[in-house]
C-alpha cells in the first residue's frame, strides 16, 4: 500500500479475476467492384439485404464481387466491404461530375460547397446517381400560387397554351417549372407539366374535361412534391423567437429514372421544414440547419452550393435575418455520373491494405474473389502472413475452370499452374472453382468463385462446432447455391490436385456439392497442412496474446508468473474437452525465465500442445474366414 504520512485506512482493490476472453473467428473481409456505396472505407455488413442497401444490386460488371459478399454472408453475418473504383465519378446537379470517395473525403475536400458542381452532388460514385432527382421548395409561393394569366385547354389534348391577351404573361418558363401539378378548368382538374416551350405547356396526361377558350379564371400551380409535405414553409419555430423569417425550405430526394427502387419518380427522402439558417435548431434542440441535416441523414445526396436564389442561406437567424428564396421549386436531374472501369488487381491491391493491421480490424478471412495470380499472393504473403491471425482463401482463375476443356485434364492441369505461382503458406487456403448460381436480381445465372463458400463453411463450423473441426466432407462441407459446378474433378485428378494442396469441390449425385478436403497451401509436411490446426492455433495465440497483454508492466516474478499458468490452463483445459488439443502443457517459471530474461525486460511463456487430427484416409479391410476358426486367431493379422 502507499506510504501514509497520518493515521487513517486506506483501501486498495487488486483484480485477479482476469480470465482468457472469447475472440473473434467469423468475420470475413472483402475488397471489390461495386456500383454504390463508400469507397475506401470498411463497412461490416451482417446480411444480403445490408449489402444490397449499402452497395446496391449487382450488374454484370460488379456480380462476381457481389455474388462473392453475398455468398459468405449466406453462412455468416460479419463482412467487412471495402468498395474500389477506377475512374468514377459523384453525379451531380451541375454542368460538370465530382470524385467524392466517402465520408471523410467529403468532409475535408467539399465541406464548405463549391459551386461549380450545382448544389447537390450524389453521395457515392456511379452511373446510378444519374437516376436521382433533386427538387426544393423555398418559400410558400414556390409551394402552391396562382398564375394570373389567360389559357386555352382542348378536350383530350396535352398541350395548354398561354394566351397573354392582356391578363398575364404568355411565357410559361418565367411562371411553371417542369413537374409542377396545374389545377386547369372549372373542375379544377390536375395534371403535371412535362415540358414548357415559349407559351405552351405539354402535360404529362391529356386534359380531358371541357375545352375552355381563353379562360380567364386564375391557374393554380403546386409544387410536383405538394403532396408529400402538410404544409408550405414558411418560417421555422427557432427563427420566429430571434426575429427571423422565411428560413424554412422543403427539400424531396427522387428517384427519377427508378435505378434505385424500380419505379420511375419514387420520392426516396423528404425533408420537412428544416432551415436555410445555420444555427437553426428544432423544437427538441437537435441542429436543423439544411446542410447539416442532409448530409448527416441522406443515403444519396451531399451538399454542394446554396442555391443563387437563397442569397442569405448560411447566416445565422439570431441576426434577424430575412431569408429570400426562389418563388418557384428548384429542381435537377443528377448528370455526369461514371461507374469508370472494372478495377485492376493493383487497385484491388490498394484496397485491401485497410486489412493490413490486425489492430485497427478484426478478421478471419480474407476472400480472393476472382483474384489472378497477382492479387492472391499479395493476400497471402502481404496481409495474411503479416497479420497472422486470419487466412486468405483463393480460388483458381475463372479461365482455368469455366468452358476450359480443350483437352480432358486441361482444367485440372490449368489449376495446379495456378496454384504453383502462388507462395507455401499455412494462412491459405485454395479450392478447385466456380459455381454456377442463379442471380436473382437480373434473372441470369452466373458463375461465381468458390472461395466465398469455402471461408464460408468454416464459419459455418465456428457457429455449429468450433474453429479446430474440418470445415470439409457430408457433414459440414456442403456448398450452397450451387446449380452446377464449372469443373467436377473426378477421383484421379482430385488426388493431384490434393497433392498441391487445392482442396476439391466435388458433386456427388444425389449427395449435393461437397467441399472434399482440408489443406492450407503449406507444402512441407507438418501438422499446419490442415486448416482445422491452422485455425486452433490461431484461435489459441489470439486468446491468449489478448488476455497476456494484461500482464505488461507488471513484475517478472513467481506470483506473476503463477498467474499466468493460471490464466491459460483452465483455458486450455476447456479446448481439450471441446477435442481440440490431445494434451497440453504451459511451462512459465524460473527455467525460460532466467535472470537473463528478466534484466531484459522480457516475459517468456511456453505453451505446448498436440492438436487433434481430422481424418483424411478410411481403411476398411473385409476379412472372409474359415468357419471354424476363432476370431482371435486372425485379428491384427491383415492391415
């Protein structure tokens, strides 16, 4: 305890109740082509769905890195996604596209607006933020007004023509935006504004009721998103107690071309009442200042510019500020976004380096996808190895499997080349191809990498047994979503390539598709050629290093030391019962700790453990005998 300088009680409390936690050995990490989405930035994605949200439904460009997200997450709930482009750009309203990669691209590069873009930009890069529309209402004149102005409207004809005898203008351009809903007639009958030319306006539908001629009768227009708010804006509640008025605006997210939900014009996102006044608050006290608004809670769009017409937008309300705005919508269709081209293996390369440092994320796999020979042994030798806590899992080159059949063998040929140009490790695992699965997004089928499923399976074998049991064979080896598969070795070739260590996929009729073996890619002859000791052992060293960085900075001696025997053999104990290990032994005294070691500032632990072994080979020996001979006579004699 402390010193003490005066009588007193001092209390003091030592935890000694550290235990080995729990780690991780489910989450998956993939980098690939997608057509939205953050770019550059991890994201976990627990299902399908998530990824469909996030990075949108495949096309024939993006469906091989899609499929292979997908797949892994139809065995597991944690991906880690990083989306790569090459040469796209942001949609957006203006005569020109911008390259906004994510977030906190965004924040540090465009925060503060720049106008050349117009006022809004897509929230990610692609061709799919051309479908979006982006329309915002001002003030209350641009909500709903009546244009004093005569017109002539023909029975069963689109087109509504301005007269301009005197009443009112004729041109329709100064007075109507396209989309805007008329109220024409007598009857007041609505219809949408398609296109304004001169004094003519063409409706999206024919006027049907009664032709009127030169109608004097003052024309109703409406915002074309009149119906998705309950009121015009005026002036927000926070800009009336400091003397404001007309801060608030109406701002609608469309889908106008349906690229996003399937249905030309859906309205995606509304945003009621919030405040062209930078320190707008809501009734509740939450910020309610546009900018701020939009960018923290729209999946599509960014801020870019205020709108010319605002010219006051951004000052704060707590100056009496009177905020003009545009007496009709401002509305734009997004243009100039570019899906650019299929991402190459070096930026591939680039992209998974945010997996590089086991400290900054938590994974187990790492998904080739349709990785070449290139990419493959940067996954191994440059993030698996270097990490050490998860493996990469490959697959051959879609060319080596899918119509490669030349000659009979040029497939399994094809995919020992392959393997053969990658490096011997024990952090990698490599089957033998593609499947062939329905997409049921573009009602195709399409061939998809296995790699995706064989990472699957062992996360499949983590949540129903545990990472030490074979991820292989009928009982828990089966392969999902499988049509058929691109190539089905057959008994022979599969002995080759399981001596290069490709794990086959096999079909077997009436059986289903069927992961049959469990190598890594090590090529000498050790306990580490299996994938169900790989993974024990790094489910053991990541337990145990985490729980062991506790012991940092504290004394190198018995007690020390005893506390560290105690804290890994109950945890290895519980590996025995679960069948992982046969025997273990944790040796932590005066023997690997000597005076040596201590004045070296070290801490030196020994943990020795014989891992249990998968069975690859059945012998089965049938022995016909005599019937008078006892079976003890001839047992242990044939083998």
């Amino acid at each position: 305890m402390p010193f003490q300088v005066s009588p007193g009680v001092n209390v003091s409390e030592v935890d000694l109740t550290t235990v080995v936690p729990a780690v991780s050995t489910t989450q998956g990490a993939a980098v690939g082509h997608f057509r939205w989405g953050p770019v550059d930035q991890r994201i976990l994605v627990n299902s399908e769905d998530t990824l469909v949200n996030i990075y949108n439904k495949p096309n024939s460009n993006t469906a091989t890195d899609f499929f292979t997200a997908a797949n892994f997450l139809s065995y597991g709930n944690a991906l880690y996604v990083n989306r790569v482009v090459s040469g796209a750009n942001n949609a957006t309203t203006g005569s020109v596209g911008a390259y906004i990669k994510n977030e906190d691209y965004y924040n540090e590069t465009y925060g503060t607006g720049i106008s050349t873009h117009g006022d809004w930009v897509a929230k990610y890069p692609g061709e799919l933020g051309n479908s979006l529309k982006v329309s915002a209402c001002q003030n209350a004149n641009a909500w709903q007004s009546t244009v004093s102005t005569s017109y002539y409207a023909t029975r069963n004809s689109p087109t509504v023509t301005l007269a301009g005898n005197g009443t009112g203008s004729s041109n329709t351009e100064s007075q109507f935006v396209v989309g805007d809903i008329l109220l024409l007639g007598p009857d007041k009958q609505q219809r949408k504004v398609k296109t304004l030319s001169g004094n003519t306006i063409t409706l999206t539908s024919n006027y049907t009721s009664n032709t009127v001629a030169n109608y004097t009768t003052d024309m109703t227009r409406r915002w074309e998103f009149f119906n998705n708010f309950t009121d015009a804006p005026t002036t927000t509640s926070y800009a009336n107690t400091v003397n404001s008025q007309g801060d608030a605006i109406h701002v609608a997210v469309v889908d106008e071309d349906g690229q996003f939900t399937g249905q030309s014009g859906a309205v995606l996102e509304v945003y009621d009442n919030v405040s062209m006044a930078s320190d707008a608050k809501t009734d509740q006290g939450g910020g309610n200042y546009y900018k701020d608004v939009i960018n923290q809670s729209s999946q599509y769009i960014w801020w870019r510019a205020h709108n010319s017409n605002a010219s006051k937008a951004g000052t704060r309300a707590d100056l009496g500020t009177n905020y003009p705005g545009n007496d009709l919508p401002v509305t734009n269709s997004m243009v100039k976004g570019k899906d650019g081209a299929t991402p190459s293996a070096a930026q591939k390369i680039t992209g998974w380096t945010l997996f590089r440092d086991a400290d900054q994320v938590d994974v187990s796999f790492l998904l080739g996808g349709d990785a070449d020979a290139t990419l493959a042994t940067h996954l191994i030798t440059n993030v698996a190895e270097v990490r050490k806590d998860c493996v990469a899992v490959v697959s051959p080159e879609r060319a080596d499997v899918v119509n490669n059949n030349s000659y009979e063998g040029k497939e399994r040929d094809d995919i020992i080349a392959y393997r053969n140009t990658l490096p011997s490790s024990s952090y990698a695992v490599m089957d033998s191809g593609w499947k062939y699965q329905y997409d049921k997004y573009n009602d195709v089928y399409r061939y998809v990498p296995l790699n995706a499923d064989t990472a699957g399976l062992m996360v499949q074998t983590d949540l129903t047994r545990d990472p030490w049991y074979s991820p292989a064979g009928f009982n828990r080896g089966n392969i999902r979503n499988s049509i058929k598969l691109a190539y089905n070795p057959t008994k022979t070739e599969r002995d080759e390539l399981y001596k290069k260590g490709v794990n086959p996929v096999v079909t077997f009729p009436g059986q289903g598709t069927i992961l049959f073996g469990d190598k890594t890619m090590l090529s000498k002859p050790s306990a580490f050629d299996r994938i169900n000791v790989r993974r024990l052992f790094i489910v053991l060293e990541k337990a145990i290093s985490t729980a062991a960085k506790f012991t940092l900075f504290e004394f190198n001696d018995d007690f020390t030391r005893a506390q560290f025997r105690n804290l890994v053999e109950p945890f290895l104990r519980d590996v025995q019962g679960r069948r992982g290990i046969t025997d273990f032994r944790v040796v932590c005294d005066s023997t690997n700790n000597t005076g040596e070691v201590i004045d070296r500032n070290e801490f030196v632990g020994d943990i020795y453990v014989k891992p249990n072994r998968s069975i690859n080979f059945i012998q089965l020996n049938f022995v016909a005998v005599r019937s008078g001979v006892e079976f003890s006579e001839v047992v242990g004699q044939f083998g």
